[in-house]
C-alpha cells in the first residue's frame, strides 16, 4: 500500500492520546488515526517498536505508512473495551502473555496513562500505542541511559507505584507466566531482528542494544 497524504483527506475526529493527532478519511471512506510526532525521530522510533511487536506476534493496530515523515499513522478500528479496567479475566490473561515483548522494547507506556493503553476487538487484546516503546517516553522525551542493555522493565512494568495501571495489569502474573512471556521474545532470532530494525531506518547501535536486552532477558 502506498503512503497515506492526510492532506488530501478529510479530517473528521480529534485527538485520543497526548500527542496532536486527528482521525482522517479518504476518498474511498478508510479511516486512519494519524499522530504528528515531534520529529522524524519520534515516528521511525514508533515504526520500529510496532515491527518489533509484529515480529514476537503481539497484536497492535496496523500500522501504515505516511508521506509525512513525522507522521504515524494505524488504520481506525472501533473497540469492543479501551481500557484495562474493562478487561475480563481471559483477556487480562491474554494481555499478559505479551509481557515480554513490552518489557524487552522498554514500553513504559504498556499500559496507558489511564489504563487506556489496551483495548479489545472481537476479543482479541491489542497493544493501541507503541509509542512510549524504545529511545522516548510516550510524551516524547528521550529515555537517555535508562533505556540501556539490562531489561529492568521486567521488574519495574509489575511494582512500580509511578506506573499504577501496569501494575495492575502485570503484578498477579506467577513466575512461570512470566517465564512464558520471556520465551516469546527469545524464540525470535537476533538476525531477524537486526533485520528489521535496519530494514525501518534504525542503526545498528539500536539493533546490538535489542539484541543484548534480549540476551540480558535470557539470563533471567
């Protein structure tokens, strides 16, 4: 599919989250939900951590790509649930399997601000915003040192009192969920996943950094 230009569209929704965004339609009645991000930057960051969730299979909304290189764009899907809160004990679980995949792309941002963050259609849970995933936080500012090579956030995305709503979503997980949600990233291989990140305009300092995390997660 060729890159989206929103503006040849028609915009008929605001913004969700916390970045500048709006719902676009076009001339065919597809609807995207589109983010102006700070930079570039931003949104190759965001591209990268959506191939990198595509790749473990962890479910997020389909990402598409956009004339604007500041620009990310998912195609619009309306939700059953958008939030945590709402989840039932089978979608809970299933939320949880995909544990690994956000504490190995550092996504702090896992579960929402508000526990909005993830969101079911036709009972299945998706991740709605990777944004918050590898060098910056949700808002946009760079994660510096703290996103390094040791993968804390398999600890930090479970008790952290300034994360409330991944806590409440990941706390009950028992070791060996938490074991089966590492071996989802581990299964996939280390040139694959150089590949991908190259392949989206990433450098090769990003891909030995998710390499080594990977590793880092193996050793747990």
């Amino acid at each position: 599919m060729p890159p989206i230009d929103t503006s040849t569209m028609q915009r008929i929704g605001g913004q969700l989250g916390t970045n500048p965004a709006g719902i676009f339609q076009d001339s065919n009645g597809r609807r995207y939900y589109v983010k102006t991000l700070e930079s570039p930057a931003h949104a190759r960051n965001e591209m990268i951590a959506a191939k990198l969730y595509q790749l473990a299979g962890a479910p997020t909304l389909t990402y598409v790509n956009t004339t604007a290189p500041e620009q990310i764009a998912t195609e619009w899907l309306e939700l059953d649930k958008k939030c945590i809160a709402h989840l039932n004990d089978s979608e809970r679980k299933q939320a949880q399997q995909w544990f690994g995949v956000h504490a190995w792309t550092a996504n702090w941002d896992a579960a929402g601000f508000n526990g909005d963050n993830q969101g079911v259609v036709n009972g299945k849970v998706l991740t709605l915003d990777v944004g918050g995933a590898l060098a910056f936080r949700a808002q946009g500012d760079p994660k510096g040192k703290a996103f390094g090579t040791r993968v804390d956030e398999l600890d930090v995305l479970r008790n952290d009192d300034d994360n409330p709503h991944a806590g409440k979503l990941f706390a009950d997980m028992r070791p060996e969920d938490v074991k089966q949600a590492i071996l989802v990233v581990l299964r996939i291989p280390d040139d694959i996943i150089r590949q991908v990140i190259i392949d989206c305009g990433g450098g090769h300092a990003l891909a030995g950094k998710m390499v080594a995390r990977k590793a880092d997660m193996a050793g747990r």
